[in-house]
C-alpha cells in the first residue's frame, strides 16, 4: 500500500492534506495519507478523515511511507527532517504540487517541498528541499530558494532574488530583483526588500530593515 505521512496535524497540515487529496484526484497516487504529530494526547484522532497515528517516533514503523513536513517554522521543519532521517536513513520523502500550480519545466524542486494552490512560478527557478509555498504567491525568473525556505502566502518574490537556508518570508512581504536574504533570516509579513538582507536577522518594514539579530549558533 502506498501510504503518504504528514508529519504536523495543524491548520497548515490539513491544508496539505487537502493538497494531496487534489493531486490524487488528478492522478492516484496514494492509496492512504496519515497525519503524524507530537502533540500529546492526539493519537488516535480523525482530522478531516484523516488519521493521526502517533509521533514522530512511529515513523519506524512506517518505513515504506513516502513523508512530508508540514510545519511552517523553517527552523523546526529542519530538526524534524534530521530527526526522521536519524529514525529511517532511507526515509523517502513526497514532493507535492497543488494541480493549480502554474510552473514552466524549467524548475528544479527539492524532495520535502510543497507548494500549494494558484502559485505561479516562472522559468529557471531553483527550488531546494523541504521548501513551502504557501497560497497565491509569484516566484520570478532565476530565482534561488534554499532548502527549508517558508514562503507565506502572497508572497511576490521578483527575478533573481536569492534566499539562503531556512529564510521566512511573511504574508505579503515583497523582494526586488537579484535582492539577496541570508540564511535563518525573516522577512516581516508585508515588508518590502529593496536591499540584499543579512543572515540571521528578522527584518521588517518598507523598506525592510534589520530589526534583530540572532546567535547563529543557537541554530
């Protein structure tokens, strides 16, 4: 039986659930979508018809499932990933794409990624792992995202941009052409980015300007 996992039983969760139960309608691919979740006292429980069943640590008793992250922190996505790759080394892991997505073929997508509905995506795009993109958002031509990159929705990323490791970007925020954000960086929902952004920083505003900074070795 082909079984696909999320792991995250959130309202992000359920939305890729719904992304999965779309892509399946299209063409099937999964025989059973199961939620995976930390939380306690959840095991058990029915979202959406849907069944979670347990933590994480389950994950070794599915080892043939194919798994996606659906939690919005890029830092957390990315301890969970290490921790399910330290659980299965041969873990395999899904890469959906909502049926509305327009994209041309001239895209390269991670494995992990998810990105849902009416997000267009233009040519020479370079995706990493584990990324999402979240509802209604524009990725433009030679665009870079690094891998566990979170795009909130409507987000308008224009050509060129450049987003390092685990960088956020908020509803709405905006990012000029060949404009470059560092690694662990967010950007504040409805921000716009007119120049390149550190690493490691949260900046807000129009335009965006670094508003903190954080230990990169607390990451």
């Amino acid at each position: 039986m082909k079984e696909l996992i999320i792991i995250g039983a959130g309202g992000f969760g359920r939305e890729v659930a719904w992304v999965a139960e779309r892509i399946n309608n299209e063409s099937h691919r999964w025989d059973a979508v199961c939620f995976m979740d930390d939380a306690p006292d959840t095991k058990g429980k029915i979202l959406n018809e849907i069944p979670i069943i347990g933590g994480i640590d389950a994950a070794v008793e599915h080892q043939d499932a194919e798994y996606v992250c659906a939690v919005g922190s890029s830092v957390v996505r990315k301890k969970i990933i290490k921790r399910l790759e330290a659980l299965i080394p041969s873990v395999r892991f899904a890469t959906l794409i909502d049926p509305s997505v327009e994209m041309s073929r001239f895209i390269e997508v991670g494995e992990g990624t998810i990105i849902c509905a009416h997000n267009i995506l233009t040519v020479n795009i370079s995706i990493g792992k584990h990324v999402i993109i979240n509802l209604d958002c524009t990725v433009g031509h030679d665009a870079q995202l690094g891998n566990f990159t979170t795009l909130y929705p409507s987000v308008n990323l224009s050509g060129g941009v450049v987003a390092g490791e685990c960088v956020e970007f908020g509803t709405g925020c905006q990012v000029l052409q060949y404009k470059k954000v560092g690694e662990h960086t967010v950007i504040g929902a409805g921000s716009v980015v007119i120049k390149d952004v550190p690493s490691f920083c949260t900046a807000v505003g129009v335009p965006a300007k670094p508003i903190k900074f954080i230990d990169s070795e607390q990451e």
